[in-house]
C-alpha cells in the first residue's frame, strides 16, 4: 500500500513535471507572441502618427490651394470686368474714328464742289 501510494506520487510528480514543461513551452511561445505583438502596436504607433502629419501637412496644403484658388478667381473677375471696359472703349473709339472719318469725307467731298 505504501508502495503504491508512493508509485502513484511519482506517476503524479511525473505527470505534473511533464505539465510544468509544456506550460513552461507555451508560456515561452505566448512571451515571444506578445513581444511580436508589442513590436507590431508600436509600429502601427509609428505609422498613425505619421499619417496624423502628413494629413494636418495635406489640410494645411489644401487651405493654401483653396486660398490661392480664391484669389485668382477675383483676379480673373477683375480682369475680365477690365477686358469688358476696354473693349467698350474701344467700340466707342472706333464709332468716333468712324464718325470723324465720314465728317472728314463729306468736309472733303463740300470742298471739292466748291
């Protein structure tokens, strides 16, 4: 009885033994999994935060453009209303050149009938 009480002690020793290196196993394999892990989150870190500047550096670009965009839309207004103001001079001076060059024909047309 004393022996079989101390086989089975040992057959549990055994078996418990076998447990604490498979445990010892996985805990090793789950130890390099979290340092994987831990690498991994602190590249994704990295990452994020890189995306974080260059996106506030994009929206910034983008403000520039928009504003940029915004005085050249005015300057173009201008210019155009400035195109429209010169080119109705210009048919006004035509229609002036027109009307002295017909007075001047007919000044010459009374002088050569005199």
């Amino acid at each position: 009885m004393v022996e079989a009480d101390l086989e089975r002690a040992e057959e549990r020793a055994e078996a418990g033994e076998s447990k604490i290196v498979e445990l010892e196993e996985e805990l090793r394999v789950v130890g390099n999994n979290l340092k994987s892990l831990e690498v991994s989150e602190e590249k994704a870190t990295r990452k994020e935060d890189e995306y974080s500047i260059t996106l506030k550096q994009m929206e910034q670009q983008l403000r520039e453009a928009e504003a940029r965009a915004e005085f050249a839309e005015r300057s173009v207004q201008k210019l155009q209303k400035e195109v429209d103001r010169l080119e109705d001079d210009l048919l006004l001076e035509k229609e002036k050149n027109k009307m002295l060059a017909d007075e001047m024909e007919a000044t010459l047309h009374d002088i050569q009938n005199m």
